[in-house]
C-alpha cells in the first residue's frame, strides 16, 4: 500500500511537471509575440523613435514650407541674410513706399516670400543709403 502510494504520487509529480512546462512554454511564446507587438507598436525600441522623430520632422518641414508664405521684418531679415538695421532701411516709409513687395496687417509688415524672390530677379542694382 505504502509503495503503490509513493508510484502514484511520483507519476503525479511527474504529470504536473509535463502539463506546467508545457503551459510554461506557450506562455512563453506569446509572451514574446505580446513583447515584440509592444515594442513595435509603443514606440518603445529605439530604431522606431528615430523613424518617428524622422516623420515628425518631415511633416514639420512641409507645414511650416507650404504654410509659411509670408514673412514678417525678423523673418525677413534671415531670410535674406541681412541685419536688423538693414531691414528696417527696406521697411516702408511714411509715405508707403518700399522697394520690395509686402502687406500690411494692422502695424505689422509682411512680405510674400514669392515677391521677395520676383522683386530679387528682377533687381538689378539698387543703393539704400541712411540719408532718406
């Protein structure tokens, strides 16, 4: 009776092990499927933050290029590589007149940036001096 006990309870040892290492197992396997959906879609893994942050500025560069048409006196400045004082010179005067295209909006000044680049190509030779 005492060796029948002890056969019994190592054959059911010996099923629990079989039956908890293969739960064990498949476990394992869609845990690692459920990893690497987690890792793909969270942005979790390196290489898909760069990718994201690679999106991010793309989309960045298209709105700000097809959105930004005009430019205001600072904008302006860098866009045409000249200082601030040399801005203020194309700036209109009291009587509206400037060299260049621009538009205003309230006391702002704006500049198209396509009239900027019309008004530099058909620019041949134009002197500003402090004295107006």
């Amino acid at each position: 009776m005492k060796e029948n006990l002890i056969a019994r309870s190592l054959f059911t040892l010996a099923i629990c092990i079989v039956i908890g290492s293969w739960l064990i197992s498949s476990s394992i396997s869609r845990g690692n499927e459920k990893i690497a959906d987690y890792i793909s879609d969270s942005n979790w893994g390196i290489s898909n933050q760069i990718l994201d942050l690679q999106e991010e500025l793309i989309a960045a560069n298209s709105i700000s290029s097809t959105q930004k048409q005009l430019l205001n006196s600072d904008e302006l400045g860098e866009y045409l590589g000249i200082r601030d004082f040399q801005v203020k010179l194309l700036l209109p005067d009291s009587n509206n007149d400037s060299p260049m295209p621009y538009v205003k909006i309230g006391k702002e000044y704006y500049f198209p940036k396509s009239g900027i680049d019309k008004w530099l190509t058909d620019l041949d030779a134009f002197i500003i001096s402090n004295d107006q």
